[in-house]
C-alpha cells in the first residue's frame, strides 16, 4: 500500500470533490485509490496499491490545487500527458509588484497570451497563485514551458509567438514526414 500527502489551497478544496462527491468518487473508481480530503486544512492523502496509478492520481490532486478545472486536471490520468509547474517566485524574487507584473505578461490582456501559447502548444495553462502551470504531452509542454519561461525572463511577446509558430511547424512536419514513412 501507497500512501501519498498533498496540500491543496481551500478554495480550492471543492473543485477535487466536485458536485455532491462526484469528481472525488470518479477518481477513486477510475484509480483504485483511496483519496481522503479535509476540507479545513486542504491536506489530502491519497493511497493505493499502484504507484504508478498513485503517481498521474497526485498529479491529478496539484493540478486541481494549481487551478485547473477537474476535466482538465483528469487529462493527466492518461499516460502521455505531464503536468509542468513553474514558480513566479523564482523570477520575481520577494517582490509582490514584480510577482504580479510577470503574472500579467502570462496572462496578457483579457487572457491573450495564455490562450496563444495554449494554442500554438496544444496545451492547458493554468496561472493560480504564485505558479504557472501546464499540462500537455510532453514535447507540446516543453515548448509551452520555453516559452512561459521566455515571457517571465522578460522576452517581447511577438518573439515567444514566432517561436512557438516555427517549432509547431517544425513539429507538424515531422509527424507528417513520419507518416509517409510508415
């Protein structure tokens, strides 16, 4: 038997027990675990035989915690998909100003620039708190996770959507020259 602790943020608490239980329930039936939440502290335990299952269902737990919606945050119960988490912090250092600044690049006006680089990476972004995160196949979440990182080094907008446009190209290409070779 595996046991897991997680930490949660409380507002969060509700979005892993879903509707009347039903997020939580469908996570254990599709896992096998056993997931125990207190919904005054935000600590969870997760536990269960598989630790590979326990793994994707932690993964699962953070990205709730991160933001993500529970069908989003589900995703990562599939084998090929990751859940990156970048700190702010480390760029930001102590200041709240600056913290909140490059949060903002992320983000863009009205939510633009994350819905770009979700668009041109095939992935979901999720800023909450102090934290950047994504979730995506790997190779799409490396190149969202680049260009994150681009943005919060402080790197003009235009030139992280050139980027990520030449290096979707390069990825379409070769998945189409991998086909035509199969």
């Amino acid at each position: 038997m595996y046991t897991q602790e997680l930490k949660v943020p409380k507002d969060r608490v509700g979005v892993l027990i879903g509707v009347k239980g039903e997020f939580k329930r469908r996570l254990e039936k599709k896992t096998g675990a056993k997931i125990e939440i207190d919904s005054e502290t935000g600590d969870v335990t997760i536990s269960g035989e598989d630790s590979i299952m326990l793994y994707q269902l932690k993964d699962v737990v953070l990205a709730v915690g991160r933001g993500f919606s529970d069908q989003t945050a589900a995703k990562l119960l599939k084998e090929e998909t990751l859940l990156d988490i970048t700190n702010v912090q480390d760029y930001a250092g102590k200041s709240k100003k600056k913290l909140d600044r490059l949060r903002g690049r992320v983000i863009g006006e009205n939510g633009r620039s994350r819905r770009t680089i979700e668009q041109l990476s095939d992935t979901d972004i999720s800023v909450y708190g102090k934290t950047v995160a994504v979730i995506g196949e790997p190779e799409n979440v490396a190149m969202a996770r680049n260009a994150i990182d681009s943005l919060l080094s402080g790197s003009p907008h235009g030139n992280v959507y050139k980027w990520l446009e030449k290096k979707r190209r390069q990825m379409t290409k070769r998945a189409f020259e991998s086909a035509i070779a199969h």
